[in-house]
C-alpha cells in the first residue's frame, strides 16, 4: 500500500479537530506534517493528540505568519531536510475533511490523481455526515472534480521539484500576488501552476482523474473577504488561475532557454 504525506497548514488550531479525527482513521500509511502559522501559539504532539489524532506527527511552528504558499512550501521543504519517505503528497485544510487516502496502483507517467469534492456551505448539520464510507456527497452539498492542490494526491519527487521551483522565483509570484486587489485563490493556483510546470519540466507525465468523492471543503457562512482582501470568485478567480499557469510556463521556459545556452 503506497504511503501517504498529509500536509495540513494551520492558523486558527482549533480547526484541527475537525480535520485530524477523520485523517486518523485512513490507516498506518498516513504521516502528518502540521504547519502552524500562528507564531502566538506553540502547537505540540500533545494538542494534536487530544484533536483526535492517534500516530506520530511532525510539527512545524513557524516564529511569524507566513501565509498560505509559503507555509505549503515549508512543508516540503521540510519533508526533503528531513528525508521523509512517502509516495505521494496531499495537503489538507485545517477545517476540512480528507475522507479517502486511496491511491492504487498507476503507471509510473501519471504525476497526480484528481478526485471529487463535497462543498459544504448551507447546513452545518451536514458535517455530522461524514464517515468514512461517503463517497457520494452530492445529496448534503454541492460535489464535482476537484481542480485543487488540496486533496489531490501528487507524487513526492513531482511536488519537491515543484516546490523548489516557488522558492527560486517566490519574488515574481509575489509580485503577482501582492498587485491584485482580491485575496488570492492558492489552492486553485497552485494546482494550475503545477499543472503549466510538469507540462513544460515532463512533457510525458499527466494527472488522472477518479470520479470519486475524496475531499469535503467546508464553507459555512457568507465571507466576503479574507484578511482585508475580497474573495476572488466567478470569472476573477478564474483569470487568477489562467494567470498564475502563465507565470509558472513562462518561468519554467525560461530556465528551459537559459539551461540549453548554459
């Protein structure tokens, strides 16, 4: 059974009682690596024990709030500083579900498995629902594929190559984020990025899709805005997405071209 790298990141770490208990019951192959960007709060094994999770778990504090992308790149960071072993990698939200860990047996040229998505965002009650046997949510919310980094399962060599990637040019894609005026879709964006980067860096790789339900993104309430900035949704979040795989090709070409006159 291939093994699994949950990565959640983390702010508010009360959250995490909601996503470690159902993690907890995937089975031996998960290893949990929790990034906590709250620099006001020391999170320990022991706290993560008592929100439900039951094996061991690699804890990052970072010293200052990092955000999203970043925090997601620690991460990876960390699994190569540290020589973790795994097959593939999913990242998961500290308020969300991850209800299947599944990945089977696939051929050595498929770099990704996408799945479904249940979004919760009407009746809280619905989140009771839960269990590990859902696999069809469409009844409790609303479910289709799932064009995100977080719980699509990408294989380890193929997200640490991706992630060394940001870090090198972490000053462009920020200057990106950092002009618009919406707070920034990251998990729709960094899904296409990875996307635009394994076309251009391994043309003979491609994703797979399982049209199964893997993942519950839990959206209650009608939140507007995220630290000041308005929610990019509709037609902005998708240009941001369409935006952000053009500035990964174009720097993947780049470095193609700078590579071949090097």
């Amino acid at each position: 059974m291939p093994s699994i790298i949950v990565a959640i990141t983390t702010f508010d770490s009360d959250a995490l009682r909601i996503s470690l208990a159902p993690i907890a019951r995937l089975g031996r192959k998960i290893i949990l690596i929790v990034h906590n960007d709250n620099p006001e709060v020391a999170l320990t094994s022991r706290m993560v024990r008592h929100m439900g999770w039951r094996g061991r778990v690699h804890i990052i504090n970072s010293d200052k709030n990092v955000g999203e992308l970043e925090s997601r790149i620690r991460i990876v960071e960390y699994v190569r500083e540290n020589n973790i072993r795994g097959d593939w990698i999913t990242f998961v939200n500290d308020d969300d579900v991850l209800l299947d860990s599944d990945a089977p047996n696939i051929p050595d040229n498929v770099f990704a498995i996408l799945y479904n998505a249940t979004t919760i965002s009407e009746k809280i009650t619905d989140i009771f629902k839960i269990s590990p046997s859902w696999t069809n949510g469409a009844k409790y919310g609303k479910t289709g594929p799932h064009f995100s980094i977080l719980g699509t399962m990408v294989r380890r060599n193929i997200m640490l190559e991706y992630c060394d990637f940001l870090r090198t040019n972490l000053e462009t894609i920020y200057e990106f984020i950092n002009s618009v005026k919406y707070y920034p879709p990251f998990d729709a964006m960094m899904w296409s990025g990875l996307n635009a980067f394994v076309h251009i860096r391994h043309p003979d790789m491609s994703p797979i899709y399982m049209d199964r339900t893997n993942y519950i993104s839990i959206k209650m309430g009608r939140a507007t805005t995220k630290y000041g900035r308005r929610l990019a949704r509709g037609a902005v979040l998708r240009g941001a997405v369409h935006k952000f795989a053009d500035i990964v090709e174009n720097l993947v070409s780049r470095d193609a071209v700078e590579n071949m006159v090097a």
